[in-house]
C-alpha cells in the first residue's frame, strides 16, 4: 500500500474543491459535505487556521451533516479488514493484542451498540496510541453525558484526529 502524503499547505489551497476533497478525505475518513465545506472555506493561511475553520464548520454544519461526520469514522474495536490503514494504526491493530482482547472486544461491540442507539451516530473518541481497553471506562461515561456534549465532543475529537493524521502525512 503506498503512503498516502499531504501535499503543502499551498499546493492544497490551489487545488479545484473536488481534489481539495479528495486529497483531505483521508484526514476525516470521508464525509463529502464537510469536505466540500471546508474546501470553500479557502484559502488557508496555515494549517492550524485550516483546523480552527474545520472545528467551526464541524460545530456549525446542520446535524444531519455532523452525524454524517462522526460516521464516516470506524466504530473503535471495528472489523480491522474493515477500516482505513490510518484507523488500523490508531486502534492499535498494529500491535500485539493484550490478553484480554477478546473481552474489551465484546465490550466495545456492546457498548457501541448502546451509545448508537442512545445518540444516533457512532462514538469517536482521539485514541492517541491509547489501548482499546483503556476507552471502554470512557466510553461507559460517554454514555452518561447528555447527547449535545458528546456531539460536541465526538467532533472536538474528529479534528484533533485529522490535526494528528496531517502532521503524520505531511510532505
């Protein structure tokens, strides 16, 4: 599989909306409205900028869009056959299972399937290297915040994954 790399800032900001679109899914995992967005939202006068305007239009888009956001990301514990080479890594898939992965993935399965039909859309959390077993406590909690929160939260957390991947795929 080759590396996918992102292109400078620059070189990003010239291109048409629909490679702007194509060439920045990656960070978000798809989720063409937003994409679309933020390629209008152009020019960009560095990247932080570029993420301070994606968590603005993250937080402003319509909520069938943001739902359309958060799901285009894996459940965590996802099918590894099933999810992006950036997600795999990320979920730690890459890396040895514990001994007890078996269980926290009959956990995070049920407890996905909980918050999803709690809230509407899949729980996304920014990993961060951490193991799976340490985002079931945090996904239990999640299920006791009110749904605006993790809404907002779960979309705080979609863009500090995309800051996380484009500092990875830079050029």
């Amino acid at each position: 599989m080759s590396r996918h790399v992102l292109p400078a800032l620059r070189e990003l900001n010239a291109l048409s909306d629909s490679d702007f679109a194509r060439t920045a899914a990656p960070l978000f995992e798809g989720a063409p409205r937003f994409l679309s967005r933020l390629a209008g939202a152009r020019p960009f006068a560095s990247l932080p900028r570029m993420f301070r305007a994606a968590r603005e239009i993250a937080r402003g888009i319509p909520p069938d869009e943001q739902v359309e956001l958060l799901n285009a990301h894996p459940r965590i514990g996802a099918d590894p056959a099933a999810i992006s080479a950036m997600s795999y890594s990320e979920q730690g898939y890459d890396r040895a299972p514990d001994q007890a992965a078996a269980e926290v993935a009959r956990e995070l399965h049920e407890l996905n399937e909980a918050y999803e039909a709690r809230f509407g859309f899949r729980y996304v959390v920014f990993v961060a290297g951490r193991p799976r077993s340490d985002i079931v406590p945090m996904l239990e909690a999640a299920l006791e915040a009110a749904r605006s929160e993790e809404l907002t939260r779960g979309l705080d957390d979609v863009i500090s994954i995309a800051e996380e991947r484009s500092r990875r795929l830079s050029a």
